[in-house]
C-alpha cells in the first residue's frame, strides 16, 4: 500500500486545522474535493481517521498515530529537497585544497580561505600541504579539487591554471652576515650576493621557487652558486639560520621570525617574483568547487586593484 504524499500533506493540515473548510482555504482549494481525499485516504487505510464533530473533526487514535507519521515523513522530504538544492548551489559538500608550503604565509591565501567558510559554512574545507608534483598528482587522482602552486604549470592537457599574483622575492640570510648588520633601510642590489651559496628548493619538489632564484640571478648578470637544497621552507630558512648560505624566498616569509635569520630587500630594478597560482582539473567540477574559484579569482582581482 503506498500512500499518496498529497494525500499526507492534506490530512495534515485537517489535523492540524481541525475543521475541513479551514484547511480547504489553507491549502487553497475548495472544500468538496478537500473531504473527498481524505475519505480516500481512510479507505485506503481501512481505518477511520477522524470523528466528525457539529463543529469540525478530532483525531482518532490511529490518526493521532498517522498524524506524527506523517509530519515525519514530510519533514524528512523538506529536508531532503533542501539538502538537494543546497547542494546543487554548492553550499554544502567538501573542498580539499592543496597548498603549496609557501603559499599560507601570504595573506591572500588564508583569507580567501576564511571568506569561502564564512561564506559557505555548510561546506567542508581540508587543507593538505604540497609540492607541486604531489599538488598536479592529486588534482589528476581527484584526491584534491584544487591546488595553490608557485610553479609555471602548463594548462595544456588536464589542467587549468588561474595566475592569482606575483609576489615580491628577498633575501634571506644569516643574521650575523656583513649585509645583515648594516642598515636595513636601503634595499642591496643582488649581484652583492654572488659568492654566497643559494638554498634551493630541488627543482623536482619546487619549480616554481627554484625557476625564480635561478632566473633572478642570471639576470643580475651571475650564475648562482648552489648549496645545499632543502625540502620545505622552514628546512630553508634552518640552514640559512646555521650560515649555510642565503635564500631567494617570498616577501611574505618575513612573517616567520627564526633566530639566526635576518631578511633584506632587493633594489625593485632587480627584485624578482614568484607567482602564486589555482590550479584545478579542466571542465567539470562541483558546484563547489566553482564557488570558491569564483570567490578566488574576485579576490585577487579586487586585490590587484
């Protein structure tokens, strides 16, 4: 035996109105019809519903029972077509987003972060740091919809790369180095930096950051020396503390205060940038997926003014 889901709606607003008429006029119909279904109704069930009354209708025992059924039922269906709705628009679902291990210390990055869960807060946000081959892997692997990477990415192919901002690079350097005691007022030009031995990150691990140091040196009119390279930021900044040389690194890095480690700016003719971009699959994707793509790409061309 199914029951009819109008047929509950209406018996509801019987119960609920205790009178026909009234709830005929609630469900904006006319009263014949109204009765009607709900004789239906009891036939259906073999049960009488309600008992008429010289001023309108009272549950019976198996009403009451059917009445909390009911309201169940429909309440459930409204949940139901709220929660598909919701998700349709992209406001509830999950978000795993790469992110490339220089990336949160700019400001863009956790704030656009922030914006998105304020703005959607019945969606799921994980952050997972990464390198840019392990970034490129896990968006291919659909392990992660979006990514934050430095690295020159190609958009042939799987990939769509949105260009958020280029940030600005200084040098990292030991705290006790000649140029790092001098005032820090004036920025150094970055041949003075020749014969110091550059931390990279490898290139198989950070493109994007070894792509930079190398192309901002040769410009400067020298091929950097390279020493030790490093897997992650802070192991760069570590060696650089224990004067193992000096590091090109974003701007934003000067948010990390580690003993032994000074920073200083480049002469703006010659100062280099490291890009900072979104990365995601090419076609498809969530609807919320799109939301926070949408809500990226706004920020960053509200911040580039």
């Amino acid at each position: 035996m199914a029951l009819d889901l109008r047929q509950l709606r209406y018996f509801v607003a019987v119960a609920e109105e205790g009178h026909v008429t009234r709830a005929a006029e609630r469900l904006g119909m006319q009263q014949p019809p109204l009765s009607q279904q709900i004789k239906a109704l009891e036939a259906q069930l073999g049960l009488q519903l309600f008992r008429r009354r010289p001023r309108g209708v009272e549950l019976t025992e198996s009403g009451q029972v059917l009445l909390e059924e009911a309201r169940a039922i429909l309440a459930r269906l409204e949940q139901a077509e709220r929660a598909t709705l919701s998700t349709a628009r992209g406001e509830q679902g999950r978000l795993r987003v790469g992110v490339a291990p220089t990336a949160p210390f700019h400001p863009f990055v956790p704030q656009v972060i922030r914006a998105f869960r304020e703005a959607f807060p019945g969606v799921s946000v994980t952050l997972d740091e990464c390198l840019s081959r392990q970034a490129v892997q896990g968006l291919k692997e659909a392990r992660l919809d979006a990514a934050f990477v430095r690295a020159e990415l190609p958009e042939a192919g799987e990939l769509t790369v949105h260009r958020l901002l280029d940030e600005p690079m200084v040098v990292a350097l030991p705290a006790a180095h000649a140029l790092a005691r001098e005032p820090a007022a004036s920025p150094r030009p970055l041949r003075a930096f020749a014969r110091e031995n550059f931390i990279v990150f490898a290139r198989t691990d950070g493109p994007g950051m070894f792509d930079a140091t190398l192309a901002a040196c040769l410009k400067a009119g020298f091929t950097p020396r390279l020493g030790q390279e490093a897997p992650r930021i802070t192991s760069t900044l570590g060696l650089v503390a224990v004067g193992l040389g000096v590091s090109l690194v974003p701007a934003s890095m000067r948010r990390v205060q580690m003993d032994g480690v000074a920073y200083c700016d480049l002469l703006p003719a010659e100062r280099p940038t490291v890009p900072l971009h979104l990365a995601l699959c090419r076609g498809g994707g969530s609807a919320v997926l799109r939301n926070f793509v949408d809500l990226v790409r706004r920020a960053a061309r509200e911040a580039a003014g």
